[in-house]
C-alpha cells in the first residue's frame, strides 16, 4: 500500500480528496495546518473526521510549511 501526505483543512476538496485516496488503496496521512493553536470548533472537526476516518490528523503550525532559508520572511 502506498502512503499519500494530504494537507488536510476539513473543506470539501481536501475531504475529497481523503475519501478518493483511501478508495484507491492509498495510506492517507493527513495534516492540519493551525494559525492559532486549540481553537474548540476546529479541534471538535478535526476530532470528528479522525473518529470518521479512524485516523489520527497531525497538526502543525503553518509556519512549519515553509522549508528552507529562502522561504522565511
């Protein structure tokens, strides 16, 4: 089974994309990138699709996209 990385934010696209993944045989790893950090009715979405999909979401700062020197500001 392969593995796909899904930069997941709980909208139609990234939550279709997650089901046509999965369907296709895929691993799915998703990743929430957060600007602000526990707000409740994100984590109770995310909490939600995890128990859907019974799959843990990783969650990163969004500022963890960017990689390399060249991208910072």
């Amino acid at each position: 089974m392969d593995t796909v990385v899904l930069s997941f934010s709980a909208g139609k696209d990234s939550l279709g994309t997650w089901i046509a993944a999965r369907e296709a045989g895929f691993k799915v790893i998703p990743i929430y990138f957060y600007q602000f950090p526990g707000l409740e009715f994100v984590e109770k979405t995310l909490g939600y699709y995890e128990e859907k999909f019974k799959r843990h979401i990783i969650r990163l700062r969004s500022e963890e996209r960017r990689v390399g020197k060249e991208c910072r500001s």
